[in-house]
C-alpha cells in the first residue's frame, strides 16, 4: 500500500510542476506585457498628443480659410452692392445737375431761336480743337453759325451738320485765322490758331498791348474771343508777336450756344 501511494505521489509531481511552471510562465509574461504596455504607452503618447495637436492645427486652419473665403465673398458682394448704389446716385445726381443747368442757361438764353446743345466730345478726345455737339439739321442748325459759351465767350462755328449732330471747328484749330478786335484802342488783328485753346497775331512794334488785354470779335456783340498771355518783341523787329488763349477751357467744354 506504501509503494502505490509513493508511486501516485510521483506521477503527481510532474504535473504538479509543469502546472506551476505554466502558471510562473503567465505570472512572468503578465508582469513583463504590463511592463512593455506601459513602455509603449509613454513612447507613443507624445506621438498620439502630436497627431492630436497637428490635426486640430489642421482643422482651425481650414476653418480659418473657410471663414475668410467667405469674408472674401461677403466683401466682394458688398462691395458690388455699393458700387451700384453709388453708380445710381450719380446717375440721379448728373440728372438733376442737367435739368438744373439747363433751367440756368434757358434763363440766360438771348434769343427764342438760340440752341442750347450739349458738347458731345472735345479736345482731346477730337483731333485739332474740334467738339461734337447732340444739336444737327433736325434743330435747325447751319454750317457757319456761331457757336459761343453760356457764358459770352466766341468758340468757333459750325463747319459740317448732320441729322443730330454737328461739328464745330473752334477758332484756335490749328491753321484757323479769325478777324478780331484788340479791345486797346480798338485796333482791327487776325487771330492765328495755333491749337490746343491758343492764338498768335501780329501788331505794330508801336501799337500798345499787354498781358491781359482782351481780344473781341468784331460785330457789335462784341463777345470775347482770346486773352492776351504773351508779348514777344525783338530789338531790330518792326512788328512784335502777340500770344493769346481762349477764355474758355476747351478740354472740359459741356453746353454751348448756337446762334440762330
């Protein structure tokens, strides 16, 4: 009975061992996987809080683009939306501006039959001190009547009409020679167009002249036509050379008179 207790005791043991060896063996990985977790953890948590901090980065710059691309378009539309209410208010103001000019010049008109016309183009969109003016054959206008300033001031006349349309060669176009009267003793000139608004004539080195003097037409309306700028005299000259320019600025011409 002894030697079969000691011989079941025996079968026992190796069993008995391989047991505690397999339970050693989990104990041991148990132990070194909480180790090797907790290496990977802290080796890969700054990583994990990078990946985190680069795609929240991410995310504010693409919301960040995302509003300023539609700050962008708001801008853009309000910016649209102000340009066409300033573009109608200027339409409205140049309307009552017209409507009030042109009250002011009927109040000065000298004459029923006398056009009122508006300057279409002018110098320098027109080559040789030419305008355009909205009054032609339709308006009763002529070729060779005078066209003058609200104002007073002669311009030039009429040189080609058209249905609705006229062209006016203005007396300081280049080549143009026009009779006047140096308002200084009355003394009979020709003025010479030298374009650009400006004049050139000749007087009598003795004749008195200056700077300022005014240059008339010759009818009894006497309406202005140039003033002197420049007296140009040379010791051994007999004549001395005059320099004159057109009361009116031609480059921003906008209502002229035609004569009936």
């Amino acid at each position: 009975m002894k030697g079969n207790f000691l011989q079941k005791n025996r079968l026992r043991q190796p069993h008995t061992r391989r047991i505690l060896i397999l339970l050693g063996i989990f104990l041991a990985g148990s132990i070194l996987f909480n180790i090797f977790d907790s290496i990977v953890v802290s080796v890969v948590s700054p990583i994990w809080r990078a990946e985190n901090s680069v795609s929240r980065s991410l995310r504010n710059i693409a919301d960040f683009i995302g509003s300023q691309e539609k700050l962008i378009k708001e801008n853009a539309d309000l910016r649209e939306k102000v340009s066409s209410l300033e573009i109608e208010v200027m339409s409205l103001s140049r309307e009552q501006a017209l409507e009030d000019t042109l009250r002011e010049l009927a109040g000065r008109k000298p004459d029923p039959e006398t056009k009122i016309a508006t300057v279409l183009t002018h110098p320098p969109q027109t080559p040789y001190d030419i305008i355009i003016i909205d009054a032609g054959s339709s308006d009763g206008v002529l070729v060779g009547k005078e066209v003058y300033l609200p104002e007073g001031p002669s311009l030039g006349a009429i040189s080609e009409v058209f249905s609705n349309r006229s062209r006016v060669k203005l007396f300081t176009s280049s080549g143009e020679e026009t009779n006047a009267v140096l308002e200084r003793n009355n003394v009979p000139v020709v003025l010479h167009g030298l374009g650009a608004g400006n004049f050139r004539l000749t007087l009598p080195r003795d004749t008195a002249v200056e700077p300022g003097d005014k240059i008339l037409s010759p009818e009894l309306s006497s309406r202005l036509m140039a003033v002197v700028g420049e007296v140009i005299i040379q010791p051994t000259d007999s004549f001395k050379e005059v320099l004159a320019k057109s009361p009116a600025n031609i480059f921003i011409l906008r209502y002229v008179f035609v004569t009936p």
